[in-house]
C-alpha cells in the first residue's frame, strides 16, 4: 500500500523529468540543427564572396570546425590523366611527403576508394596494420598520430574532381551525422572549388599569354638593340641590361669561347664582375657550354661549381643556359640573383624564350661587328698610308736641307772660330740634331706596315719609345724611371711593331694621369725570365675599374669621348705581341694605376743578306779617291770639303749619268751615292754598275732621306751596301765610311 501510494506520487516527477529530458534533446537538436543551417550558409556566403580560392578554405576551415572537430583538413584534386592526386589546401598537423602541390599517387589511398564509388566513407583504425592492406596510403598519416578519418567526393557537373578529407586523432570520434555533414558541405563547395579551379586555369593561361607578350616584346628589343649601329659588345651589354630589368634578376652576363676559357664580353648590374676569362671546367657557365644543357643551380651557396667571387657576392641562385647558332655553342648567358627560387617555371621559360632567339642574332650582329672592323681597318690602314707618303714627301725635302745645316754647322766647329761664335753654332748644330731626331721619329711611326725582324736588343726599343714620348711627358709634368737590364738578351722582333706596342701604352698611361688632374710617374722595367723577355710599365694614375679593366683590349673599346680615340690601339698592341709569340695583360697594381706586362720569347738570330755582301776583289785603303753622287749642290759641296779636309780625293757628280762617265775612266775606292735624284736615280745606277762589275757595286755606300718606304728598305736589306740615312752627321760619315773599308779589304 505504501510503495503504491508512493508510485503514485512519484510518477509524475518521472514523467516530467522525461518530458524535460525530451525536451532538452529536442531543443539541442533544434539548437545543432540551427547551428548546421548557420554553418552551411555562412559557407554558402563564404564561396560565393570570393574568387580567391585560398580565402575561402581559409574561412571554410573556421566553420567547418565549428561543426566537426578534426586535427588535420584538406581538400585534394585528382588528376586522372597522371594517376595523382594533389592536396591544393591543407590546415593542421603535418603529415610526411603529403604538402599543397605534391603529386601523390592515387592507388592504395582513400581517395581513389571515395572517388571510384562517389560515395562519403568514413574509416576508424586502431593499428597500422588496419590500413596497410587497405589504404597503404593512409599510412603516413596513422603514422602522424590520425586515428579517425572521413572522406568525401567532390561531385561538379556529374565529376568527381577532388576529395574533402577531414581526420582526427581521436578514435571513433565520427558518427553517420558528421559523415552527413561532410557530405553537403563537399556537395556545397565543389561548384566554388570546380570555378575556383577554372578561375586559375584562366588567370595561368592570361598570365602565360602576359609572358608571351613580354618575351615577345623582350625580343624586339634584343633584334632592335643587335640592329642598331654600334659595337658587339655594346649591344651584347645592352642585351644583358634587358634580361635583368625583365627576369627581376641581379645580373646577367654573357661569356663566350675564347683561348683559355670562357671570356667576359658583358656584365651589367650592381656588382662587379672580376673573373674576365673562366677556364673550361669547374665552373656552371663551363658546364653549360661543354653539355650545351641548361644547368639550374637553386642551392649556388653550396654548389660544388659555384664561383668564388659569385658566392661572396651573396649569389643563392643562379640559371645559365647555352647560346646556340648554327648547331654551335657561340656563348653562355649566367643569370643570377641573391635570394632563393627565384627562377619559377615561368621565368625559366620567359629567358629561354628571349635566349633561344637570341642566337642567331647575336651571330648576326657578331659577324658585322667583324665587317665593320675589317673596314675600319682598311680605313686606318688607307689614312696610316697616305700620312707615310705625306711624311715620306716631307721628310724627303727636310732631311736634305737638315743636312747641309748639320754639316755645315760641323764644319765650322771643327775650324778656329771665336768663343762667343762657338755658342751660337753649337746651338745651330743641336738644335738641328733635335729637328732630325723629330723627323726621324715621324718616318718611323708612319712606316708602311709589313714584318721586318731584326735580332735585336729590347732596351734600345725601349729607350726609341721613351725618347719619342720625351715631350709629352714632359708637358703632362710626368717623371719616368727605366730600370733595362743590362743582361737582357737580343731577340727577333719587328722594332717599329714594338715600339707602337709600347707608345700606346705609353699613351694610356699619360692621359690616365692626365686625366687625374696631377703630376705623374711611370716605371719602366725590363728583365729576362726563364728565357723570356718581360717589359713592365707601371703608372701611378687612377686605375681602371673591373669591367674596363675585362675589355681594355677589345678592337673599338674606348672609354674616352668621341673623336678622342678609335679603340684600336690596345687591341693592335694585342694582336702585335700575339703574332711575336708572346702574351700581354694589364693588372691594377698593388698601391694605385696600371701595370702592363709584355711577355716575348728569346729567338735566335736569322740570317740577313747585310751579312752576305761578296768580297771586294781589289780595293786598297790607300788610294782613298771617292765619288760623291748627288743631286743637292749644297750636300755634294759639303762632302766634297769635310772629305778633302780628312786627306781624300774627292770628285762630284750632279746624277747618275754623270757619274757613270766617271766611272768609267776613273776607279774610285768608294762610291758615296744618293738613292734618290732625278734623270738616272742611285738605284739604277747601283744596277747598272753591278751589270758591269760587282766588285765596283760593293764600293758603294747609299745616303737616303728615304727610309719609310718598304721599297727602299727591301733594296738596301737585298744589296747588303751600308746605308747613311739623312740627316747624318760628317763623324757619322766618316764612321761609316772607314768601317766599310775595314770590313772589306780594298787595293788601288
């Protein structure tokens, strides 16, 4: 009676705790199911406000975790063609070899499961082993701690483009409710990420079309540079300066084949560029050239062909592809940058598009480069002959007079005159030498070109060279110190080569200085080394910096402004010393300027038909009667007196008719003849008297003010006769003239 009574009351508590339980199920589902239609529709909002497919996983993950807990999210393409799938969004924890843009093979994986049925899966695994059979490709993620996973198709336009995977660490924290939520919020989002998909595929296409434009347009502006009138290595500088404003890189330079290595022909940018040959190995711009490959090298820093000065300068990456024409590697482009990866797919297209076109035209503009060179050439070689004959002209009318007055002057020291006269005539006769010693040196640096070795001494090149540069250095307040060696050894040269070797050099060093605003020194030095000759001229100017420093013997470089230098000379001076056999390079010295080095070998001597000259048969020192043969009645009269006054007969003849009547009534000890007269010259009277006796052809001694010319020097080297160039002084003649009879034993 007590427990029914007591049933009775307590019956109704029980119901209305059932009813409230109820209830409060009934309001937690309404509130879960609110909270799901807010959800989906701020995930509605969410893909319908942006094309922008990174923010709008970004917010899908916030409210996809206000609906299902999980530790790691991601949504994943497949790629059918490849057999791959591709992770475009991940957030949570890291799971090996599975990151945004790997390509993840789609057999043994959930996915390919979720994708062949189009149906939501949902997996619990405890073990490893409760996958590896089955999904082996859920391995890494078991392994990363992931205990609990659902997955759900990405369905648009009836295809499964990709996978909605959602995971915990949490075993068998998914129940059929979440796995219904996965699936309409895969249903919800696979149009967005199917239009987001298309959006990007649209944006790469606009943006490889923009690359395809400016690789166009880059290439217009390379055939438009390498078309404009200017030097190969100009425009390959200018071509350079492209590449790095339109590939963002921090330099570009271009190398290309040369002896020795790959050598430096442009390198624009902020840094500079010392290694101005590289040799043909241990280095990228070497490989590049021996494989003709592309070679990309991301991790420079710690690339085992990395250069030195490239990784000191902070290069991380670098790209250097061959230069082809032709089937021929005709040079390697090296870009560069200080920071990492820089070189995406799109930039490597975007140079080699630029680069692939760039072969035949830098071919093109090298091979006028050489059509223009040759025509300057010509050009220079015309104007440097036309100033030889000019010279030769002048020099011819200058010497004769210069002569007389050098003679005369002579004469007139040599007789008793008073003191205070003696002054005065000896500053006539010195004066005079000076003025010889000018037109000397102008015959000598507008000879007419042409090869002409000698076995001789380099310190008298040199002192030829430095005494030509007397004045100059003297106006431009420049001291010189020479320090020849006395042991140096005589080699064959070409002395009128060398010496415009060393006055170019000579020159550049003097406006350095000049330009520098102050008084200079130069140093000159020579000594022999291991059976070589070595010339160094060291200034105390500015120096040159780095990239001057890589071209200063490159045909038409010039830093000067226009009309104050072709640029041939250092590149002539180059080409001179390379066909003697020997090597020239210039370094900045130690403290400040320019050190030259001239590197020559040591050559014997080579036989010279000077040395050849037959045996007088029959003259006598005795008699000592000469002949003076001359058109110049100044000259003639001149010799005639200072020879009578040695103790000589002396006869005259006007020309070369003349003189042959005499000779041929009378038999002279020597012959002291003019090349150069009009009516019968020296030469053909040389050859006549040779026709009738070489024993009388070898008593001539030849007087010329014609020595530029290649003719006459290629007739006196033949003849093997001495010859007095004007203007001589009477002790030179004199000289000459007993020398001759005591190398050749003469009788009456």
């Amino acid at each position: 009676m007590l427990l029914e009574r007591l049933a009775k009351q307590i019956a109704p508590a029980i119901e209305n705790t059932q009813l409230y339980e109820e209830r409060k199920k009934a309001e937690e589902e309404e509130r879960q199911a609110a909270e799901e239609s807010r959800v989906m529709a701020e995930i509605g909002k969410v893909i319908t406000s942006s094309l922008n497919i990174d923010e709008v996983y970004g917010r899908l993950t916030e409210e996809v975790g206000n609906l299902i807990h999980f530790d790691r999210i991601s949504v994943t393409i497949i790629d059918p063609t490849h057999g791959v799938t591709r992770p475009t969004y991940i957030a949570g924890i890291d799971v090996l070899d599975r990151h945004p843009g790997d390509n993840i093979p789609i057999s043994g994986t959930m996915t390919e499961e979720v994708a062949r049925s189009r149906l939501p899966k949902m997996l619990m695994a405890e073990h490893e082993d409760d996958l590896s059979s089955q999904f082996p490709g859920l391995v890494p993620a078991f392994r990363a701690g992931l205990r609990s996973f659902l997955g759900v198709p990405l369905v648009d336009h009836d295809e499964v483009i990709g996978v909605l995977q959602i995971r915990s660490k949490v075993p068998g924290v998914y129940s059929q409710r979440h796995l219904d939520l996965a699936e309409r919020i895969g249903n919800q989002i696979a149009g967005s990420i199917a239009n987001a998909q298309l959006h990007a595929k649209t944006r790469q296409a606009e943006e490889a079309e923009r690359l395809r434009s400016q690789e166009l347009a880059a290439i217009l502006e390379v055939a438009r540079i390498l078309n404009h009138p200017d030097s190969f290595n100009s425009k390959v500088s200018r071509v350079m300066e492209e590449l790095v404003r339109i590939c963002d890189v921090d330099s570009a330079t271009f190398r290309v084949p040369d002896e020795g290595g790959l050598r430096l022909v442009a390198a624009p940018g902020p840094f500079s560029i010392t290694d101005a040959l590289l040799p043909y190995q241990g280095n990228i711009p070497a490989l590049a050239f021996e494989q003709r490959e592309v070679i990309v090298a991301d991790d420079y820093q710690n690339h085992p062909l990395a250069i030195k000065s490239a990784v000191e300068r902070g290069t991380e990456t670098a790209f250097a592809p061959p230069v082809i024409s032709r089937g021929d590697v005709i040079g390697v482009v090296t870009v560069s940058v200080v920071h990492s990866n820089h070189f995406t797919p799109e930039r490597v297209s975007l140079v080699l598009g630029i680069i692939n076109g760039l072969g035949s035209l830098l071919e093109n503009a090298r091979l006028e480069d050489e059509r223009k060179r040759t025509e300057e050439r010509m050009h220079e070689t015309a104007r440097l002959a036309s100033i030889g004959e000019l010279a030769a002209g002048v020099a011819h009318e200058v010497n004769n007079p210069l002569t007389s007055v050098l003679g005369y002057s002579e004469m007139v020291l040599r007789s008793s005159i008073p003191d205070e006269y003696r002054k005065d005539i000896q500053t006539i006769s010195d004066d005079t030498q000076r003025v010889a010693k000018i037109v000397q040196h102008l015959l000598f640096f507008a000879r007419k070109s042409g090869t002409e070795k000698q076995y001789i001494d380099l310190n008298s090149i040199v002192n030829r060279a430095l005494e030509m540069k007397t004045y100059d250095f003297k106006v431009s307040n420049i001291s010189v110190n020479s320090e020849l060696s006395p042991k140096i050894l005589k080699t064959m040269v070409d002395e009128h080569q060398l010496v415009q070797v060393l006055l170019n050099i000579l020159t550049n060093a003097e406006q350095a200085i000049h330009e520098a605003g102050r008084a200079g020194h130069i140093d000159v030095r020579t000594r022999e080394l291991d059976n070589r000759l070595e010339i160094t001229i060291k200034d105390d100017g500015p120096g040159m910096p780095p990239e001057v420093l890589s071209k200063i013997f490159e045909p038409f470089f010039t830093t000067k402004e226009v009309g104050r230098g072709t640029g041939l000379g250092l590149s002539i001076s180059y080409g001179i010393v390379k066909q003697h056999g020997g090597d020239v390079w210039v370094e900045n010295s130690a403290a400040k300027g320019t050190k030259f080095h001239i590197n020559l070998p040591v050559a014997g001597p080579e036989e010279s038909a000077l040395s050849q000259v037959a045996p007088a048969a029959s003259l006598a020192k005795v008699t000592r009667h000469l002949l003076v043969v001359g058109d110049e009645p100044h000259i003639r009269d001149l010799l005639r007196r200072y020879l009578m006054s040695e103790r000589y007969t002396v006869d005259l003849a006007s020309g070369g008719r003349e003189a042959w009547r005499k000779l041929t009534n009378m038999e002279y000890s020597c012959i002291i003849l003019d090349l150069k007269m009009p009516g019968m010259s020296g030469r053909e009277l040389y050859q006549r008297m040779r026709r009738s006796s070489q024993t009388l052809a070898n008593k001539v001694v030849f007087i010329s003010g014609d020595t530029i010319s290649l003719d006459t020097r290629d007739f006196i080297s033949q003849m093997g006769n001495p010859l007095i160039t004007k203007p001589f002084s009477l002790g030179e003649l004199m000289r000459t003239v007993r020398d001759f009879w005591d190398r050749l034993p003469v009788t009456a």
